[in-house]
C-alpha cells in the first residue's frame, strides 16, 4: 500500500530518496498516549514495501499534554538503515515491514 502523498515528506538517506509520513492527527490509543507514535516510510521513486516504523514515544500531537520528541529525519534515517539491515526491501512490492522500537515505551496514566 503506497503513502498518500498529501503530508509526505522527502528525504534522502544513503543517496537514495524516500517519502515519510507521520499522521498528523494522532488515532485515538495515540492521543490518549496509550499507545506510540508511529510514521511510515516508502522508496519515493519506486514505492513497494511500506516501512512502519513504531517509536518509543507518544505522538507530538497527543491530547493529554505527554512531553513527546519530535519524529527528526536524523530518526527516520536511522530506522531505514535499521530496517534495511533487517531485511527491509523497498522497491519491492509486499506487505509492510514492522520495525518495532517501542521498547521502553510507559503508558500514560
């Protein structure tokens, strides 16, 4: 499933181009600080796997007022190279890859 291009941001990790994305409105497990904020990545040229990427912390927009860092492209360049390293392959055509970083991840109370 590609990304929907309205929202979409470009960025260039190892010479290569990607599209992320980050929803803008948090779901509701996400506003409630619930659950962690995720964002997808696509090869911007030749989209096939989608990358979900599942952080450790909430989502910036959560309704609660959570202190939460912000989704850097220094980040999202990490998680590719992570995700590639695990076997992660872009162009290809398949269901989406899961990189799971939640690890550490406190729910709101």
């Amino acid at each position: 499933m590609a990304l929907v291009r309205k929202g979409s941001r470009r960025i260039v990790v190892d010479g290569t181009v990607y599209r992320r994305r980050l929803r803008g409105r948090p779901a509701y497990f996400q506003g409630s600080a619930w659950s962690p904020c995720t964002f997808a990545v696509e090869h911007a040229d030749t989209p096939g796997m989608t990358l979900v990427v599942t952080t450790d912390q909430p989502h910036p927009s959560n309704w609660i007022g959570r202190e939460a860092e912000a989704v850097l492209p220094s980040g999202v360049a990490a998680a590719v190279r992570l995700a590639l390293s695990e076997g992660w392959t872009q162009a290809v055509p398949g269901s989406a890859f899961h990189l799971d970083e939640s690890a550490g991840f406190t729910l709101s109370h």
